[in-house]
C-alpha cells in the first residue's frame, strides 16, 4: 500500500520524490473521487472550466489558469461542498484546421475542397486531442484535481446537438439575422472574424501612409480656385484603387494652399497644415468652411471605376477628425465600418475591388491577382501602388508609419476590413441587460468589472458566428432557392423533418441532408459556428442541456466560480455572458432560473482574472528564444508545492504581469516548502507518546497559537472573496514565523523530554500542524498531505473540514507584546555584533533604554534565552545609548560559554556521522576541556543525549 508516512525524519529527504507518494497515495485510496462523494448533494458548488485546445503542450498560462480552478473548488469542497469538476476540451476552429492545412500542404479553401471537406475534417477529428495525454500527465503532477476521464468535448454530437439548441433559441427570440457589414477577415482563412477575436491579433507594425492628390472636375459654386486638387491621407494604399467618394468634416475650416512644385493649389483642412507641410513652405491662398466643399467633383486617380454612377465626389461625415491625416479621408465603401455607412446613405452602387482571398479583382487590370497584404510581405502592395501613383503624378508624399494593425488570432495573416456577409447575434439590443448583468458579477480584481469588462460591454456590437469555414459545429439553418429558411435545434428535429438517420452533425456528413417542406427543398447554408459561441455554449453543451440533466443542470445554472486569462474578459467570459444573458432574459426565457430578473443572469458569479506570464526580461515567452524554463523540468527540480505557491502568491493572479523567475521558485521551495518540511522534522524527532489535551498558556505558545488563528482568518476570507493572493500570502508568513521565532525559541523546552515543557510545546506544534495541512491544501496540496499523514491525522487532509478560526484566542495585544519582545531581541544582537562577542558566550546583565511595556518575568525569561544574557533591564526613559551591556566575564560564565560552543560541535559531528538524535553515545572530548567540572559535563551529556565521557586527542561520537 503506498504511504507518506515518514520512517526517518533525521535522514535527508528528497521532497520532489515524496510528491511523487503523494500522488500514488491519492490515486490508491481514491482521493479526489471521495473528497467529491463524500460532501452532501444538497449542498453544492458549481463551477465551470472552460475547454482548452489540446494541439499545443500547456504552458505557464495554463498552469496558472490551473492553480485557480484547483485552489478554489479544494476550499470549497473542504467547506462542505459538493463541488464536481470536469474538464473539457475545445475540438473546432481554425486553430485546429490551420494544423492539417500545414500538415497536407493545403494553403487555400480551393486545396482543401480540391482535397475534399470530409477527408479534411476527419483528419482535424484524428488530431485534435494529439497532445492530450501530456495534459493529463502535467495537469496530474501539478496536483490538480479535475476529472479527465469524463471530459466534453465540443466535437461531441451531444455536445453539438446542444449548441443547436442554444442557436435555435435566441433565433426563435428574434435576436439573430443575415446582415451586410464591413468586418475583419482573414484572407488566407477566407472567414470573417468577430469584434472580439480581432482584438487579440493586434500587432504594432510599420506601414506606409501616402498623401495622394485628386484633381477638382466640376465646382459649379467655384469655391476653389481653377487647377485645384484634394488632398486625402491613407496608411492602406491598396485601397485607393476602390475609391468612390472623399469626405470632409461640415463644421471645420478647410484651406486652400500654394506649395512650391505642385501645379494646383491644393486643399486640406487648416488645422493640419502644419504637420502635413512642416518641411516645406507654403502659402494660404484661401480659407473655406468644410460645408462649402461638400458636392464638387473630383477625377478618379484609377480608371477602373470611372462609370461609377453618384461617385468622385465631396461628402460630409461625422467621423472625420482633425487627429491624423490632412482632414479629408478617402472612402471605399468596400472596406470599413464608416466607409461602408457613407457609401449605402449617398446611394452608391456597391464596388468590391477585392475578392474575399485578399487579391485584386480581374478589373484592376494593373494589379490583377496581386495579394494585397500578403503575410510574408505586407507592403509589398503597397510599394506597387505607390510606384503607380508617381508614375501618373497624384502621389505628393509617402513616408513609414508606425501603427497598431489586426492580424489573424490563429494564422497571423494581416486582416482586412471586408464588407460581406455573415449571421449576427443582435447584441446591441441586449446592451442594457448586458451591463445590469455584469453588475450582479463579483470580479477579482474589482476593477475588471467597470473596466475591461464593463468598457467592452459599453461599445459593444453585434457579433458575427458565421465562419466560412468546414471544421466545426454547422450552422444548423437550411435555406430554399426563394430564401425561405428553417433553423433547427435538434437531432431529433431534423430527422423528422428530413425523414434522414442522423448520427453526426459534422458539414460533411449533414451538408447532403435535405428538407422538403410545403413543396420546397431546403438545403442547409454552408457556414459553421464562430467555436466562441461552441465555447459560450459549455454550460449547456457539457451536460447535454436541456436533452439529458434538465433539473441537474437548472438548479446548478448559473456557476458559482470560473477563472480565465484577461484575454477572455473578450473571449470566453464575453460569450458566456452574452449567451446566458440571451436564454434567460425576458418575459418567455427560454431557461428559467431562480433569482434571475427581466435582464436574465449572467452565465457566472465570482470569476478570477489572472494576467500574463512573462519570461524573467519581461519578453514573451518563446519556445525559439527559449528564455524561460520548462515547466516540466522545473517541477521535477523544485515540485509542484513550489511552483504553485509561487505562481497564486504573485499578481498574475490578480490581472498583472509576472516575469518568471526560477530564482523565485527556488526562493519559494526554500523558504516555505522545506521550511514546513524542517518544521514538521523537528517535532516528529521529539515526538512525545501522548500530549496534553489542554492549551498552554506559555507566552511563545499562547503567541503562535494567537498568530495561526489570525491566519486562518485571513486565509479563509481571502478564499471567501476569491482574493487568491491575500489568501495565499499569510501562509508564507505565518511558516517564517513559526520557524524562525516559535521553533527555534522552543528547541531548549522540547529537548527536555517528559517536562511538562516539552508536553506544552508537542501539543502547541502538534495543533499549528494539524490546522497548516489544511489550510495549505488548496495552495499546496502535496505537503499539506505530508504534514497531515505524519501528524496523526487519518484519509486524506483533502477530505477534511476547513478549519474555523476562533476570534478570542486571536490576540493583537500578544501579537504587540511579541513584537516588542523581538524588537529588543534584535537590539541587543546588533550590539552584541558590535561587540563582537558571540551569542554562545554568556553575560550578566543588559539594559535596553526607550522600552514603554511592562513586558511580564516569561517574557523576559524568552529575552534572556535568546540572546544568553542572565539578567535583561528594561528602562523607559531613553539614553544616548540605548543598549548597555555588562562584557565582564566571570569563570562560571566562561565554562557555560564553553558547553554552549561544546554541544553546537557534538550536535555537529553527530548529524555528520549519521547518528540518530535519539541514540545514546559515547562522547569523546578533546584533552584541552578536561578541566570543566562535573557539573559542566553532566550539562554537555544530558543536552547531547551522551551516556558518558571519554578524553582523547579529538572530538568524536563513538557507539558501542
């Protein structure tokens, strides 16, 4: 039967090994299975893990997000909790469709339909959990708790078939439609991306930004002078071959200038001359308000689109800014959100230069074919319509500029503002109920709530689940060639309504599935769903809602705790929110849940937001730099407790950035873990057969006894508010303190075995111990064990009740008292350092100026042990010099100097030679001591567990 039940505490341990223990421990008796069966069902706890890919190894940021959704549901589960916990695993995307693309070298949609869609996405089926068995093995040393043999999947067709229904329902509640808006694609992925993916691929890059002229035609008002030119500003030049309009700003006052070497004047708002022209002199000719410019025609710097009927003129628009720029922007109404809104009110025909794979169309005969951001080169375009743009005069200047551009979340190609079409969930109709929602939310930090999160709710949009793409849940709508269409939310639903044996709802297998309805065919669209919305959906999706666990699934909705990245307050927090707020808001919801409002309710109570880790410079992590360490390696160097205590107790658990340190986790295995490991030896060494029931009232045991419950408060309000690392941190403190302070000042009373000391000291240590396994369990779960199995306790530390904090033995007043105690303590070792006479050398008598308290004779006695001076006077007046010690030496305290410095050498040659602290020896003194009297060395024998005295030339430890 595996054990953690030390045999040797003298011997040295090998703390990584005994984690290993640990884990067969757990895994013989069952131990998170139990710690789950064992709490009442009535009382339950929910929580939501949010499902990962499994094409990539986990790293730091999953660790992190690991610590959280271990640490929380240990606590609670210990608080007498039901708390079920199951992992999940993100199936669809283009995460994982990019892989196969670079596996069977397909680079566009035309290769993988050429390859053929079911091959492809059996292929993405095959791969998808490729690295799921090193999940299991990190996420198993890392002693987390979570169920990975019942996990969901997303690809599962319960799953799916959930998914559906949720679609289904916020269709039948009007809150979805077919729309025509700019958006963000990837060209490459040839898919729109919503508002919220496009946020995660910003990058800061170089482009370059051009000042093109275009040349007045018609100016029936002559506003401007003959041989006048606008000027307009993009950082996109392969847009201006798409150009249709340019617009100004109403209420600004534009300028009409003379610059030297241009043939026109030329006309840009005033407020930007000065930038536009710094190097260059030029001349005002004219000032004009904006709105007199509004209606003059302008020659198309292309031909391509010369016929355009309604287009090459001046417009007014709102959003023109005097920022950047020259004040007039180019409009393409093909690209942008503003562009696209301008050219629908001015009742343009609507002209897209660009086909949806990022190349020019057939028509842009110059350019015909070109990418025009292509991802090895970006402005390789660009410096092509450039040269043109010189060649046929409009180009007045060009110049790089540095600026923030999207790219692909999962490809990294740059996007492009794309009008086209897509399927939307109206969120903007569902704002208010959004943001009253997110009121009723407890985020840590506090400030996630009004800030990312509640800033991203204020401008929020509506969000596009449409992918033109083939892995993934499909869009569960079929359409008739007259556009009459049917969404279905079920398996069930549309075997009935094709009269088809449905088995899987994959594209390829349901996309020749058919509807015949009132004498139409119904084929279904070829889209699939947005995998954010498949991620929204893991409420739902993981308990196969509402076809299987209906009431299960109501009375746990919505959960109690999730914990993500500050990434997801845009990602998966986001979906949850909207998708919960969509299914039970109103006065039909289509979930009826207990405490929700008119608004509905969000998706999750308490939720945990951690931040970045960074390599120790402060750069991304990088597998090609490799400028941090393997996580793997550096648990199997320091263990798990270590690193886990060093992760939850630093900000990246509390929204900021960590720059990784090994020296940290070092710091942090040393100062703590084998601290509690070195505590727990000490007491296991003196070990008394039985212990007093009753409390000691001994000021260092009344003291540590007041500073652990203080700890367990702090600790357990911390986990109460989900404040992980005020939570945490106390631990660290309270384990320094009790090692330092409380062990060491107790060493001298527990050595003498069978006192009523020692039996004091045993049951304090005993009881400190007890209640730090178990209030380090959801921190570090693996030494909580440890000092748990060898200080009596029974099953695991992880089935226990937590421990309740008594508020009367919590004693600010011991707490000062103490303080005070080590603030002359450490007076007077600076001055014995002054001095330079060590702690071993007895004195007679010190005085410490300044001192207010009255501190009682134990307390003086603790001083006295401490720093080994017989008599310590304590003044309240001050002195000019506020320690005074007596340096006389006596013989008598010589010969106790003596037997100090004596017993330190035995105590080390008998650790040296391996002898047990328990084993009688015989000691061997060098001749030079022979001179101590008997008393002196009764002293030495009983402190050195000695059985008698032998002289020779040496110090030595004999047995035998």
């Amino acid at each position: 039967m595996s054990t953690v039940h030390i045999q040797n505490f003298q011997e040295k341990v090998n703390l990584v090994a005994l984690e290993n223990e640990v884990l067969a421990f757990w895994d013989e008796i069952h131990a998170f299975e139990t710690s789950i069966e064992q709490r009442a069902s009535g009382k339950t706890y929910h929580f939501y893990d949010g499902p990962p890919f499994a094409t990539g190894l986990p790293h730091y940021g999953h660790i992190v997000a690991s610590l959280m959704k271990d640490a929380v549901p240990r606590f609670w589960t210990m608080k007498g909790y039901k708390v079920d916990r199951k992992w999940g695993w993100d199936c669809h995307g283009l995460p994982i469709e990019n892989i196969i693309e670079k596996e069977l070298n397909l680079a566009t949609k035309k290769d993988i339909e050429a390859f053929g869609v079911g091959k492809f996405n059996e292929a993405c089926r095959a791969t998808v959990l490729k690295y799921a068995s090193e999940w299991k093995k990190t996420v198993k040393r890392m002693g987390r708790w979570v169920d990975m043999e019942h996990d969901y999947k997303t690809m599962d067709m319960s799953f799916m078939e959930s998914t559906w229904w949720v679609f289904k329902e916020i269709w039948d509640h009007n809150l979805i439609y077919k729309g025509h808006k700019a958006m963000h694609i990837c060209p490459r992925c040839e898919t729109p991306l919503s508002n919220f993916e496009v946020t995660q691929g910003y990058k800061t890059v170089k482009d370059l930004s051009v000042i093109v002229k275009f040349l007045v035609t018609s100016d029936p008002k002559h506003v401007l002078p003959e041989k006048s030119a606008f000027l307009a500003w993009t950082t996109t030049p392969w847009t201006l071959p798409g150009n249709l309009l340019l617009a100004i700003q109403a209420n600004e006052t534009y300028a009409v200038v003379s610059v030297e070497g241009q043939n026109e004047s030329l006309v840009l708002a005033k407020a930007r001359i000065a930038t536009v022209f710094k190097d260059m002199p030029v001349t005002i000719v004219k000032e004009i308000q904006g709105s007199e410019l509004v209606g003059i025609e302008y020659a198309p710097i292309f031909p391509y689109f010369k016929d355009t009927p309604h287009a090459f003129r001046v417009v007014a628009a709102g959003f023109v800014t005097m920022d950047e720029g020259v004040g007039i922007v180019h409009i393409a109404p093909a690209f942008g959100d503003d562009d696209y809104a301008v050219g629908k009110s001015e009742g343009l025909p609507f002209i897209q230069h660009v086909k949806f794979d990022g190349t020019f169309i057939d028509a842009v005969t110059d350019f015909a074919g070109m990418h025009v951001k292509p991802k090895e080169d970006p402005t390789k375009t660009d410096i092509e319509i450039i040269k043109w743009l010189a060649a046929h005069g409009v180009l007045v200047k060009k110049e790089k500029v540095e600026h923030s551009y999207p790219h692909c979340w999962r490809c990294d190609t740059p996007l492009l503002n794309y009008a086209t079409s897509s399927w939307f969930i109206k969120v903007t109709d569902m704002k208010q109920a959004l943001i009253a929602n997110n009121k009723r939310i407890h985020w840590v930090p506090e400030n996630m709530k009004e800030g990312r999160f509640g800033q991203w709710l204020d401008g929020v949009r509506d969000w596009a689940v449409s992918r033109n793409r083939y892995w993934g849940t499909p869009l569960p709508i079929w359409e008739s060639e007259d556009g009459d269409v049917i969404c279905v939310g079920s398996v069930a639903e549309l075997e009935t309504l094709s009269g088809k044996k449905v088995t899987d709802l994959h594209k390829h297998i349901i996309d020749g599935i058919q509807i015949e309805k009132n004498g139409k065919v119904y084929s279904r669209i070829p889209e699939v769903l947005d995998c954010w919305f498949e991620s929204g959906s893991m409420p739902y999706g993981q308990m196969h809602y509402p076809f299987e666990n209906k009431k299960l699934f109501e009375e746990s909705f919505p959960a109690q705790f999730i914990a993500e990245g500050q990434d997801q307050t845009r990602g998966w927090f986001y979906t949850l929110h909207v998708l919960s707020t969509a299914l039970t808001m109103g006065d039909t919801p289509a979930i009826q849940v207990t405490g929700a409002t008119h608004e509905g309710t969000p998706g999750f109570q308490n939720v945990i937001v951690n931040g970045i880790v960074l390599a120790a410079d402060g750069k991304k992590m990088s597998k090609k730099l490799k400028n941090y360490p393997d996580p793997d390696i550096l648990i199997e160097k320091y263990g798990a407790d270590a690193v886990r205590y060093y992760l939850i107790t630093s900000p990246v658990m509390e929204a900021e950035s960590l720059n990784f340190s090994e020296e940290g986790v070092r710091e942090v295995y040393s100062k703590v873990v084998n601290t509690m490991w070195n505590v727990l030896a000490f007491y296991k060494m003196y070990e008394p057969k039985e212990v007093s029931g009753e409390r000691s009232t001994h000021p260092l045991d009344a003291w540590v006894i007041a500073k652990l419950h203080a700890c367990v408060k702090q600790v357990t309000e911390g986990m109460e508010n989900y404040e992980l690392v005020k939570a945490s941190r106390p631990i660290g403190e309270f384990v320094t303190e009790l090692s330092q302070w409380y062990v060491r000042r107790s060493r001298e009373r527990l050595k003498d075995v069978g006192s009523k000391d020692a039996t004091e000291v045993s049951a304090t240590l005993q009881e400190v111990l007890m209640t730090l396994a178990k209030i380090s369990a959801p921190f570090m779960p693996f030494m909580a064990e440890v000092l748990y199995q060898n200080i009596g306790g029974t099953g695991s530390v992880h089935w226990t009740d937590w421990p309740v904090y008594d508020p009367a033995v919590i004693s600010l007043e011991k707490e000062k008292e103490m303080e005070d105690v080590r603030y002359i303590v450490e007076r007077i070792h600076a001055k014995r350092k002054e001095l330079n006479i060590p702690v071993r050398q007895p004195l007679s008598s010190v005085t410490v100026s300044g001192i207010e308290h009255t501190l009682s004779d134990e307390l003086l006695s603790v001083i006295k042990d401490e720093v080994n001076i017989k008599a310590v006077i304590l003044v309240k007046e001050k002195t000019d010099e506020e320690v005074v010690v007596d340096t006389e030496l006596t013989p008598e305290l010589k010969e106790e100097g003596q037997i100090r410095e004596l017993v330190r050498k035995i105590q080390t040659v008998r650790k040296e030679k391996g002898v047990l602290v328990d084993t009688e020896a015989t000691i061997q003194m060098p001749n030079e001591y022979a001179s101590l009297s008997k008393k002196a060395q009764e002293q030495i024998l009983k402190e050195t567990r000695g059985k008698t005295i032998i002289w020779g030339n040496s110090l030595d430890i004999l047995i035998g």
